[in-house]
C-alpha cells in the first residue's frame, strides 16, 4: 500500500466493484487505485449455505432494523458487498424511471440509448440470462399455475448465474461462484489489472483528498490481512464513496468537521422496496429449497397497485421468522417446510424527505423510516392475491402476517376482505423487510440532491458517489443494475474530469 | 449470561417452541445457539432485549398476579400472546424482535431439521 493514490474506492459491492473494474482498465494512463471495503474476504469456498455461520457476512447480521422497529434492513458487509448474497434478479431500470429522473431530476444524460449501450456490456461481462424452464423448481412451476388459473401473466426474470450448481439459498453466498456477483467478476479483474486492495478496512471519515481507515482483524476462515491492523490515513486526488444506502451517508456525516457539504439534503429521501415474504402449503413434497429459487415474477399490478410478485424461498430460520405467530400452530407450519411455496411481495414506496439515514451518538447509522398509508394499502392487496394465487396453485391452507386468522384455507377466499386488512396488518407484529435501500446521497440537480449530476459530492472537490445512495426515488425493480449503471457513468465523468 | 435472563428467556423460548418443553438436550442446544446468536449482537441491541426480557417477567404480577417463570405453559402462552398485542408499539415490536431471534436461533440448529423435513446444504463443509 502506498500512501497516496490518484482513485481511493470505499465498498467493493455493486457500485464500488463496477467503478473498480472499469477505471482499472485505465491503468495505461498511469491511475493508481486502492479498494477499501469494511467486510472480510470470503470467496465460494467459505460459503457453506447454513445461515448460523453465513449471516456473519451480513450488517449486523441481517438484524438491522428501522428506528421504529417496522422494517429490517439487509445488507452485506463482506467483499462484493450485498452481490456476495444477493439473488442476480437482473433488471435494467424501466424507461418510465429513466424519464422521471431526466426530467424531474436533471439526468439528462440518463437516456434510453446510454443506459442500454452500457448496461449491454455490463450484462455480457456477468452473464444475465433467461433461465430454461428446466432450471425451475416446483416453487416456480406452482406459482405460474396459479397465476395461469387467476389469468395473470407472468413474465421470467432474467439472472446472472454460470455454471449454477442449483444449491438452493443464494442469499447466504454462492458455494460454487456461479452467482457472477462483483465478488466473482469485477473485484477479481480489477485485481487482475493491478489495483491495490485492503479488506477489513472501515472507513471512520473523510476529508478533502484524504481518506481515513481502520484495519480490523480477519473473521475466521477468511483470507488473511495483508496490512497490518491498525488507523490509517491515505491521499487521495479522488475518492469514490460506494459504501451502500446505510453507510456511505453515515461516512459523510462523520466527516462533517471536515467537509463543508449540503448538511440538509444527506442521508434524504430513502426508499427501500418494503417487502413481505408469504408462504402457502402443497398436499404433497416441493422441496422449495433445492434448485434455483427465482424465475417467475408478476408485474401486472405494479402500475394500478404499487407492487411485484416475485418467487422466492429462504432457509428455515428466516421462513420460521417471516411466518406469522408463535407456539404449536407456528410449529405445525415449518413441519412443513418441505411442501412450502413462496412468494415475495415487493412494494414501491415514493421518496419522502422525511425518510432517511442519520447516525448515533457514535457515528453509527440509524434509519428513520415511516412506511407510506399508500404502501400499506398495496400489501393489503398484494397479500390478497398471493392467498388466491397459493389456492389457485393448490396449497393446502397459507400462513400470511396481517390475517386475523393464524392459518387460511381455501374456504377463507371469500372472506379474504374481512380477514386481511388495513388495521389487522401490524408492522410490529410483521415487520417489513428491505434488500433493495436506494437513495440518501440524491443525485439531482435541484437543491434536493447531495450530488450533482456528474456524481460529485456538492460541495466538495475531491469526492464522487458511486452507489445505491443516488437513486432520486425508487427504481421499482431489483435494483443492483441501475447501481451498476450509475457507477459506470460516474466512474466515466471521474476519469473526463480528473485524468484526461 | 445472568441467570435470570436465562430462565425468563427460556420460559418464553417453550412457548414460541413447545418441543424444547419436553427434550432437555432440544432445550439446552437451543439456549447454547441462541447465547451464540445473541452475543453477536451490539450491545444496544442486546441491552434492549435483556431490559425487554425483565419487563415481560415483571408485567407478569401485574397480570396474572405471579411470577413468570413459576406460570404454567398454558398460561404463560395466554400471557404472551397479551404482550405481543400490547398497546405500547414498542413492547410489541420488541417482543417480535426477541420472537425473531428465537426462531432464527432454533431453526439454524442442523437437528431441528429432521422434524421439519429439511435436508440440510448439499455441500458438507464446518466453519471452526
Ligand atoms: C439478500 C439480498 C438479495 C438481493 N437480491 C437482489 C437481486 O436479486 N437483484 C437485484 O437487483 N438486487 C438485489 N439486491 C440488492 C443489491 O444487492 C443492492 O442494491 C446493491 O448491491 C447495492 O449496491 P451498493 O454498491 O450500493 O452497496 P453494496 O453492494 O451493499 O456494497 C457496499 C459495500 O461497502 C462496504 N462498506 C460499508 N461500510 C463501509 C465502510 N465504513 N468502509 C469501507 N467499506 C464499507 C460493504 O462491506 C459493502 O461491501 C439484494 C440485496 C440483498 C441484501
């Protein structure tokens, strides 16, 4: 490690593994560059899929909850940052999102033809692709059938997997590395092309071209530091902030002292696609839990109701948690976990002001978030059609938070109106959960916005974002594309503005 | 971890998971994973449901005029079931939270998975 360099990434995830890859491949104009990130160095043969010792590699272990206790915030802290567990649902952003931004925001140079010639490449280089339909598990059979029999259309994700060995639970790390996550493609070609790397390295603050860090010590079964631990403090001519929707405002607001920023548009406008995670019961064996667990999804009440349905399917724990209740009828449910079928509800929340990243007294972040009444009216909904689609698929009886009846059966469709409603849906009973936080660091031209519209922090010189903390509001689908494609493009205007 | 916390946190522990009440190792394998899960936490949020763990027992001779951990399972589980519907939003949500890790710590353990017919991973690998 030197002491100076011209590019310092903070976070090897979907924004900062991108920008390291691409402003690697400029190593002839003589850039130098060091990648920091907080999590250890896990690679494939680290992952075991038993969610005791994998959840480790996730912000305090996947337990970080709003300030209110209603919604549960993943993310991951491990190199390859939230692609290291995320599932490779690909989507590119819609172009109604891309219109929003250009004309409510000031993107202007986020066209249609832009984002599809730089998210052409970047889905080539990590292989997204329809799955066949042999890949699908009953799960994903099931849940077409229903929506077949309710005359809903489903459409197939698109997912970037190669060589796949089907293990079954993604979202603690992929044993085989077919999950072509930063972890697998970005982080080790810009390694390739000669950047300096330091894992286990938390960023404390940041000051104007200078970047200060702490060395931890290496997890267990994780590859070794390679620097000794300990504080550090490197120059830097640019620094790329890409630490994730829960850090990277909490970085700059430790840094405060020494930054002069825009105080009041940090940490704004966060939205995180509340989801809930429902499950219905077949008569017989569907083993959910072998094969790959993601290949349908319903779009068709997106626009009129606010949300996607997705298949999905987790590991006992988690399916123990997301279902409702305690005690013998809880039980009787994970008894059947191997007939169980899934679906997550994915909602759209607007971008509200009030809704943000702030930290503690130690510099930690918080989230202060208040889940929109026009966000609860769409899970009422959403939670009414996945019971139908379960009945329609053929489950036995459905476990679903907000009923007022522990267990559905299909002589409850009739009542579903009076049986799940706005006031029986308790958000701490069931709490939300969210993988896909965006926004905090809003990139926008208005005084809304943290960050001008070539990803510059306002008002400081030396420092660019280049992770989810741009989006100006939701992009309603899975997210982790439109992170790439914005990292890209910042990561091109550095490379104009800095090196040219 | 203090002794009181244990014997409340396992009289909650029996009504979430009634097969821990009648399978000592079930219950003592039980308390080992969720000690490990728990003491991963940071102290803010251990501290939070230790203090929740105190208020459930104490509440308890408010409402059913006796100790906790000297009510009967069926009662304790009447009780449980008031606090998880109680008025003050933060006591509920707390409680879900404390139910969460629970069922996370229990469900996490390779010999629960037999009874809910569960195979394990395909890969057979140990962390140390
Ligand atoms: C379980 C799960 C499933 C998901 N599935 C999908 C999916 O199927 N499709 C999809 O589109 N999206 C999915 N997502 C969302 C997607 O992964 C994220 O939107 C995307 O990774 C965000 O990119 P990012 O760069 O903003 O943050 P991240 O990818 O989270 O990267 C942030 C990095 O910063 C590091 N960091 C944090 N603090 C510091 C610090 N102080 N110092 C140094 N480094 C720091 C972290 O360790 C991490 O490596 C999923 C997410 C999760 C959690």
């Amino acid at each position: 490690m030197k002491s100076a360099y011209d590019i310092v990434i903070i976070g090897s995830g979907a924004g900062g593994g991108t920008a390291a890859e691409y402003l690697s491949r400029f190593k002839d104009k003589g850039v130098s560059i060091l990648l920091l990130d907080s999590g250890s160095y896990r690679t494939k043969e680290f992952f075991n899929q038993k969610e005791k010792d994998m959840t480790s590699m996730y912000y305090k272990r996947g337990g970080f909850l709003s300030k209110n206790l209603s919604v549960g915030v993943a993310a991951a802290n491990t190199v390859g940052g939230s692609t290291a567990v995320y599932t490779g649902v690909s989507f590119r952003p819609p172009s109604s999102v891309l219109k929003e931004w250009r004309d409510d925001f000031g993107l202007s140079f986020l066209t249609d033809d832009y984002a599809n010639s730089r998210l052409n490449e970047i889905e080539e280089q990590i292989n997204v692709h329809e799955l066949p339909e042999s890949w699908d598990n009953e799960n994903n059979s099931l849940f077409k059938k229903g929506a077949d029999a309710l005359g809903i259309p489903t459409k197939r994700l698109k997912i970037n997997v190669k060589g796949c060995q089907q293990q079954g639970f993604c979202n603690i790390g992929c044993t085989s590395g077919g999950k072509q996550s930063t972890l697998e493609v970005q982080v080790p070609k810009a390694l390739n092309n000669g950047i300096d790397f330091i894992y286990n390295a938390e960023v404390s603050y940041l000051e104007e071209n200078k970047v200060n860090f702490k060395v931890k010590p290496a997890v267990l079964n994780t590859e070794p530091n390679k620097v000794s631990e300990g504080d550090y403090s490197i120059s830097a001519k640019v620094i790329v902030l890409a630490a994730g929707v829960l850090n990277s405002p909490a970085i700059l607001m430790r840094s405060l002292k020494h930054l002069n920023l825009q105080k009041d548009a940090l940490g704004r406008y966060v939205t995180l696609h509340p989801a809930l995670n429902v499950n219905g019961v077949q008569p017989e064996k569907i083993k959910n839990y072998r094969g790959f667990p993601k290949t349908y999804y319903i779009d068709a009440f997106s626009e009129s109701n606010g949300y996607y349905l997705e298949t999905s399917f987790y590991y006992p724990g988690i399916t123990a948690k997301n279902n409702p209740g305690f005690g013998a009828d809880h039980q009787k449910v994970m008894k059947d976990y191997n007939k169980m079928m899934s679906i997550l509800i994915l909602t759209h929340d607007k971008a509200e002001k009030h809704n943000r990243i702030t930290v503690d007294k130690n510099g930690n972040p918080v989230l202060e978030y208040t889940v929109n009444p026009a966000v609860k009216a769409s899970l009422v909904d959403a939670l009414k059609k996945s019971v139908q689609l379960f009945f329609a698929a053929g489950c036995e009886y459905a476990v679903i938070p907000g009923s007022t009846k522990a267990l559905l059966y299909p002589s409850d469709l009739d009542n579903l109106d009076e049986l799940i409603t706005d006031k029986s849906l308790s958000f701490a009973k069931s709490p939300l959960s969210s993988a896909h936080p965006q926004g905090g660091l809003r990139m926008s031209a208005d005084e809304t916005g943290a960050v001008d519209i070539n990803g510059k922090l306002k008002g400081s010189k030396s420092i660019y974002v280049a992770d989810a903390c741009l989006f100006p509001t939701s992009v309603h689908v899975n997210p982790y594309e439109t992170v790439m494609l914005l990292a890209r493009y910042v990561s091109e205007q550095i490379l104009s503005e800095n090196f040219n | 971890m203090d002794t009181s916390f244990k014997k409340n946190l396992i009289a909650i522990a029996e009504v979430v998971l009634p097969d821990i009440q009648t399978d000592a190792k079930l219950k003592e394998d039980f308390w080992n994973n969720f000690s490990y899960f728990f003491n991963d936490l940071d102290a803010d949020s251990s501290g939070k449901l230790k203090l929740l763990t105190g208020v459930i027992a104490k509440l308890s001779w408010v409402y059913n005029v006796k100790s906790f951990n000297k009510l009967n399972v069926v009662s304790r589980e009447h009780y449980l079931k008031k606090i998880s519907d109680f008025p003050v939003s933060k006591i509920t949500a707390g409680f879900t939270g404390l139910r969460n890790l629970i069922m996370v710590s229990y469900y996490s353990m390779n010999n629960t998975w037999d009874d809910i017919n569960y195979d394990g991973p395909i890969v057979q690998r140990e962390i140390k």
